[in-house]
C-alpha cells in the first residue's frame, strides 16, 4: 500500500528499463521503482534509482546506475537507466569499459575539451534463430531472393527501389528525440537496407548536454538499444558489422576549434593537420585497442566545412560499425593528448 512521507507526498511506482553493455551486447531488466512528485508540476516526478544485483553464467554482478532518459517506448514517467558493470562494490568488471573511459578522462584528458559526434552505419535483417548475424544477403531486409543483387544507388536515396525500412528508421529517430538523447540525423547507405544514424554533437542552444566523449558514448548505447527493441517488434535485427559498416567518429578539440590558425600546404588547418599527424603515428595501437583489422588504411577526413572555416573536428572512419565507443573515444583521447593509460 502507498503511504504519505511527511503527512503530503506519497510515492508512486513506475517502471525502470536497466540496460548496460558489456563491450559487445546490450542487456535489460525491467524493474518496479517508486518516483517522487515534485513540487513543480511542469518538472518530471523523482525516480529512486538504486543499483541492483544479478546473476549471470552462474556468476553475480552488480549494476551500478550511471545515466537515465525517459522511456520513449512509453507514455509518463518511466526511464531506460545505463548502468556499469561491477564485480563487487568497488570493483569494475573487466568488460565495463565505461569506466576506462571516465579514468582517460580524469587522467587529464578532459582538459582538451574534447567534443565527439558519431555516426552508426548498420543493416536491418530478418534473423535466424539458429545463427547471429546476417549470413547470406537474402536476409536483409528488402531484399529478395532472386540471387542477383540489387542496384547500389541507395546512398541518401528515396523510393522503393532504393531503400527499405524508412518507417523503422523515422520510428527510432522520435524515440531518441522523445528520450532526450543528442541525435542528429538519419540517412540511407549505399546499400538497400544499410542505414546510418547520428549521435553527438549538434550545436543546439536548446542542448542541455555537451556532446563530451562519455556523454556520446553513453547516448550511442541509449541509441542502439532503442534500435534493437523497435526492431523486435517488426521481427528484425540490427547488424553493426555487416559488409564493412563503420562507426565514424567526429572528433574535435579545443585546439581544432581555435579560429585563425591558417592552412598548411594541402589547404588543411594547421591546427587540425597537427592532430592528424598525432593520430598517424599511433595508428597501428590505436587498431589493436578497437578490434580493426591492423591492415585497414589510416582513413581521416577533414570535412569542407572546417578548410573554409580555418578549424573544426576531423571525421575518424577507422573503427567497425560494432566497435566500443567507449574504447574508441578513450584511444582518441590518449593518442591526442599524448598519453598511455593501461585499460586494466
């Protein structure tokens, strides 16, 4: 039964959706909490958010809650809540790569004032439950089964015979709008069924969150979770990897961002052109830590806006579509900043 706490307010119950990532899935737990009305109608109730125990391969974990939005998939105030990984109290679990990154950030990196934009490539597919992943190109979705593969004229394309899935990718762009995570954008790829959303930084007044290197990466978690439910109720999956899918990282820094720094022989900021060259020499560590094939090219692109502006971000196209973005932005952030933090 509720009952009034100080003879006037009463707690309510509401539902809680406990996700957290452990470097390569994402899990839920829906939970019953209590929420406290404010004294401000306009103000969303209070939840009582508590870590929680649970157990797994026979062994018990902690879920420690670190960022909570509002529920999209529901009306009032219910919240998805992102939580780190803990073997006991104190202990971070190996795969809590989360808080890797927070000890980046507090090592010193924080003070180049990083700001981090992503852009999540994926295909949606009809899966099999014998298999994960998508294992032969009949399964993705809109295809057919003919053999023969469709045209590739998708990339930003419109119509039927271009794209598939525009219904559930617009779904999902309200859901992260409705749950206050940063996103940006959506789009087609250059295949049918491959489409990419963006998560980051968006230079919006109305922002109440900076898009800083933890913020994003926990806003992609947010984003990809919001993903896969949508698509559990169309019957579809989501692969990352598929066919060389990307996640693309815009990076800046409070240096790139410094205006009047002027452009080196190849039209490029000097500024930005000194970071790249930073991440250069470290390329082949920086594709060890993220899980790329240590073959793949040293792909940085500096995007027009920032040769006619004189500074800017780069956009970082090293890493899979399923990489870590917490491992990613901490190897940006060392490698950047010149600095070696040990991961364990």
């Amino acid at each position: 039964m509720l009952k009034l706490i100080n003879g006037e307010t009463k707690p309510l119950l509401s539902t809680a959706e406990y996700i957290w990532y452990d470097g390569e899935k994402i899990f839920s737990k829906t939970k019953v909490i209590e929420i406290y009305p404010t004294s401000n109608e306009e103000q969303l109730p209070v939840p009582v958010i508590k870590p929680i125990s649970i157990t797994y391969g026979g062994i018990d974990f902690i879920l420690n809650p670190v960022h909570y939005v509002l529920d999209p998939f529901q009306k009032g105030a219910n919240y998805i809540i992102l939580c780190d990984i803990y073997k006991d109290s104190q202990t971070p679990h190996n795969c809590n790569t989360r808080s890797y990154l927070e000890r980046v950030l507090q090592s010193g990196t924080n003070r180049s004032e990083s700001l981090v934009g992503f852009t999540q490539q994926f295909y949606l597919y009809k899966p099999k439950k014998h298999s994960v992943g998508i294992s032969s190109n009949s399964e993705i979705y809109g295809w057919d089964f003919t053999g023969i593969d469709p045209i590739e004229r998708s990339h930003f394309g419109v119509g039927a015979d271009c794209v598939s899935g525009r219904k559930i990718i617009l779904e999902h762009l309200k859901l992260c709008m409705d749950s206050g995570i940063l996103i940006c954008s959506a789009n087609a790829e250059d295949d049918l069924g491959k489409w990419n959303f963006k998560i980051g930084y968006r230079n919006f007044s109305s922002d109440e969150d900076d898009a800083t290197p933890l913020i994003s990466a926990d806003h992609l978690i947010f984003a990809r979770y919001f993903l896969q439910r949508l698509c559990e109720k169309y019957h579809l999956a989501v692969d990352y990897s598929h066919k060389g899918c990307l996640l693309k990282a815009n990076f800046s820094t409070w240096a790139t961002r410094e205006t009047q720094q002027g452009l080196n022989e190849d039209n490029v900021p000097n500024n930005i052109a000194e970071l790249i060259t930073t991440l250069e020499s470290n390329h082949y560590e920086h594709l060890q830590h993220i899980g790329t094939p240590t073959n793949t090219p040293f792909n940085i692109k500096v995007p027009l806006s920032a040769t006619h502006q004189g500074y800017g971000h780069i956009e970082d196209e090293r890493a899979k579509g399923d990489t870590d973005p917490y491992v990613l932005c901490a190897k940006l952030l060392e490698h950047s900043c010149g600095l070696l933090i040990p991961r364990n």
